[in-house]
C-alpha cells in the first residue's frame, strides 16, 4: 500500500467486505487506508468493529499493529507489540514497527539496534532493506546503510534500486573520513578535503543568501547552522535537512554539475532545504508524524519561493494533473522519501505548494499566515487528525478544506501560475 493506489485498495477491501462482512483483516485494512486517506474518524470505526468480531490470525495481529500506529497511538502501539512478542516470534516487519515507535519516542540509539534486528531477518526482503538503509542514512549512521547494502546485494543480485543505492551511500560512505570543518558565522561546516574553494565558497554564497531571504521573511536568526557538503547526500537529491539532528547535508556534486536549468533547480533545493531549518529549529531532535509531510514540504517549498523553478525543467505540470490530484494517502505516501513512486513525487511536491498556499491566502495577513500554518504544522506532526486541526486552526470544515485547495490548486495549473 505505501508504493501503490490507496483508492483502488480501498475499493478491493470494500468489496472484501461485502463478500465476508465479518472479515476482521478488511476491516483493517481498510481502516489502514482510510487513515492515511486522513479519513480518522471512519478508520477508527473500522479498527474498533475489527476488534469486536476478534484477531486469529497472525497476520490480522500485524494489521492491527500496523493501523494503531497509523492513528498515532505511539504508546498503544508500543503495548501491543510488546504483547505480540509475548507469544509470537519476533519477525522483520513487527520489529520494523518497534524500531519506528521507538524513533518517534525520541530513543534514536535504541531504534537504531532495532534496525540492526530488522536488517538481519528482513534482508531476504528487498523492500525492507531499502527503507533500513534509507533509515540509517537519514539517522547519519552511513557506515551502516553501506555494511547492509552490500550484504543484501550479494542475495538480490538482479536488484537495480538497491545497487543504485548503494552506489549513492557509497560516494558519501568513503568521503565521511576524510573531511575538514570551517566556521563562517553562523554556518558551521564539514566538507570532503576533494572540495575545491571555487566550490565551497559557491555554496556558502548561496546559503548566506537564502539565510538572509528566509530571515527577513520569518523574523528569526538560528544562530549556529551545521552544513555537511559530502560528493553524496546518500539520498537522490542534491540537499537535505535532518529533523533530528538539524543539521544539512549538501551534494558536491550536484553543485559541480549544476548549469543552465539544473542550476535554479539545486539552488532552490538548499533554499527549500534550510527553510526546514527554520521552521524547526527550535523544535529539532523531535519525530513527527508522516501525516504532517505535505504541510512540511509545502511550507518549505512557499518559504522557498514557490514552484517557478520546475518551469525550468521538462515537466509540464497541467498534463500531470489530468487525473485530478493525488488523494491524501497517496500524497503522504509519495511525498515521504523512504518509498515515494519517483514518476508521482514531483505532483506531490507541487500539489503540497499549492495546498499550502491556499491556507496562506486564507489567512487575513502574511504573520498571521505563518503563524497559522505552522500552528496547523505543528498539530497534525503530534498525530492531531487533520480534520480537527483544520478546523481548530481555521475555523473551516475539513470539507470546505477539501473542495478549496482543489479549487486553488485547478486555478492555478489552468492559469500557468
């Protein structure tokens, strides 16, 4: 469900229903894909008849654990895996939600052995494998993603995502020993010692720049900014900002290569990037919920000046919403980096932007504006249903919510803005 079409399977399970209406496992499936279709309050029904008709199964045990988790029950959840393992033996995809409940409550070095667990008994299991060593690069554990990769690689030899992978953690992985740190208040950096000055005074131009634009804008000034320029982010992208140790990691070589087109596209990904910062830099080191990512890189991409920078690109925006936008299950699902469809990940950037800039228009001033939407951010990252923020924060129906950001988001592809 994370990589597919939430609706086709909300129709599948639905059907299921109908065929056996006291189908624990559709329910909960169901209710899996109505959460993440932000639709709470009937995924809640769902889970709670589930368990009125009774959990056999070993898989309808994994699905209710998987759908608490999905409520943002962190410590439910945490209760009941800890029951499962009580009288079932402890398989990949159960630590797998262990080592996540774990990182949202804040115990990194704990959930990073959780992983270790889950690599070991999930590396038959390509998919798992990727969102590990994905998870351990965004956890700065490198070293780790790349020992994985190139275990896992000797099973699944025909694997090109995961060899892909390995080949960005790789250029990261054998530069990390061999870096230099300068301070140019108030960026504190570590760079590869390949790096030429030409280079790094390039990127610290760009960051002194985009620091004093979001500064202005936002009326804050963070004090000490840690930037990590490797050859590699570990990651497809040319930056990207750690919630959890505030810090940015920047690629070399998208730098190096950035010219023409490329070069609006990678100085607005570092822009987008630190406008993270900003928004949680008195928040870093804190988890959140995977609810609140469209708000995130929505608001990222408005602090960063918008969408402009893809009419540079080959894309064209208006045919990749001829079938309407992307509901919320596959908005959130596309938009979060451990296991986006790539071919809908740019819709969802765009598609979040304009969603977010339908909440600033409806704000009665640009400080309201952002006071509100990070009141609204910060909400639904502690697993407020969104239907209830939007209406705490705006006053407004999760409805009229609904109908207005299509609304917006139809106007605007149509006028080329």
């Amino acid at each position: 469900m994370a990589r597919g079409n939430f609706k086709a399977a909300q129709r599948d399970y639905e059907l299921a229903l109908k065929i056996d209406g006291r189908s624990a496992l559709a329910r909960l499936n169901l209710a899996a894909t109505m959460l993440q279709d932000q639709q709470v309050e009937k995924g809640k029904a769902l889970l709670s008849k589930a368990f009125e008709l009774g959990l056999s199964t070993r898989e309808e045990k994994i699905t209710a654990l998987l759908t608490r988790f999905l409520l943002g029950d962190v410590e439910g959840t945490e209760k009941a895996v800890a029951l499962y393992l009580e009288s079932n033996p402890p398989v990949a995809t159960i630590l797998f939600v262990r080592a996540m409940v774990t990182l949202r409550s804040g115990h990194i070095d704990q959930a990073v052995e959780l992983l270790r667990a889950v690599a070991d008994k999930g590396i038959q299991n390509a998919a798992i494998v990727f969102q590990v060593a994905n998870l351990y690069v965004a956890l700065n554990r490198v070293a780790d993603a790349h020992e994985l990769l190139g275990r896992a690689l000797k099973l699944h030899t025909r694997s090109t995502k995961l060899a892909d992978q390995l080949r960005m953690v790789a250029a990261r992985f054998l530069s990390a020993g061999q870096t230099k740190t300068l301070l140019r208040e108030p960026f504190e950096v570590t760079y590869e010692v390949s790096t030429s000055p030409d280079l790094l005074d390039r990127i610290l131009d760009q960051c002194k720049r985009h620091y004093e634009s979001l500064a202005n804008r936002m009326s804050i000034r963070p004090t000490r900014i840690v930037l990590k320029i490797f050859d590699s982010t570990g990651f497809t992208s040319p930056a990207y900002y750690n919630n959890l140790t505030g810090d940015i990691t920047i690629s070399g070589s998208f730098f190096r290569q950035a010219q023409g087109h490329i070069d609006g596209f990678v100085s607005h990904a570092f822009n987008h990037e630190l406008a993270h910062l900003f928004v949680w830099n008195a928040k870093n080191q804190t988890t959140r919920s995977v609810n609140c990512l469209w708000i995130d890189e929505g608001l990222a991409e408005f602090l960063s000046g918008g969408v402009d920078y893809l009419r540079d690109l080959p894309l064209d925006l208006a045919s990749s919403f001829a079938d309407g936008p992307l509901a919320m299950s596959d908005l959130i699902g596309n938009i979060n980096m451990l296991w986006h469809d790539k071919t809908k990940n740019v819709k969802a950037y765009v598609q979040s932007y304009y969603m977010v800039d339908y909440l600033m228009e409806k704000a009665a001033s640009g400080r309201t504006a952002l006071v509100k939407i990070q009141d609204l951010l910060d909400r639904v990252a502690r697993d407020v249903p969104l239907e209830q923020a939007i209406v705490a924060v705006y006053g407004m129906a999760y409805v009229d919510f609904e109908k207005g950001w299509r609304s917006h988001l139809s106007s605007r592809l149509s006028g080329g803005e």
